[in-house]
C-alpha cells in the first residue's frame, strides 16, 4: 500500500517505483490509497481550489497506473482509515 498525502506524483516517487517493481515480479498488486480529510478540508487554509488540483492530478495519475495498482479515493479521516490495518 502507497498512502498519497500530498507528493501526487509517479515520477520519481520511489516507494510506488518498488512497489510497482514488485508486484510485477511477484504477479501481487499495489493497492493506492489518497484519503480525503474532512478534517483537513474544513481548516481555514483550505481553499477549494487545492482540492480540485489535487483531484485533477489524481485522475491523470490514474490513467497513467498499471491495471496491477489501482488508486482509491477514500472519503476518512487517517487514523479511522488506518485503524483496521
């Protein structure tokens, strides 16, 4: 799993390039996880702006993922997210 918070990017991102790398080898997949934090979004340095950037950039990344890593878009806060693994 590859937690996406604010580095939106493939290029260059060597935690999705080995995990990537490694479910090809193993025939495993990558799971992708960017969380939405409501939390996050009602603070007042928020802008809606922001997250639609951030929203646009996940959809190109997920044009660009292999069928093996596929990206979710999680409405949660991290620690109840997190919670259950």
């Amino acid at each position: 799993m590859v937690w996406f918070k604010r580095d939106l990017r493939l290029e260059d991102h060597l935690p999705i390039t080995l995990a990537i790398k490694n479910a090809q080898q193993t025939g495993g997949t990558v799971v992708l996880v960017y969380l939405i934090e409501p939390s996050l979004l009602k603070q007042k340095d928020s802008a809606p702006q922001h997250f639609q950037f951030a929203m646009e950039c996940l959809a190109s990344m997920a044009q660009e993922l292999p069928a093996t890593c596929p990206l979710h878009i999680v409405e949660s806060e991290a620690a109840e997210f997190f919670a259950d693994f």
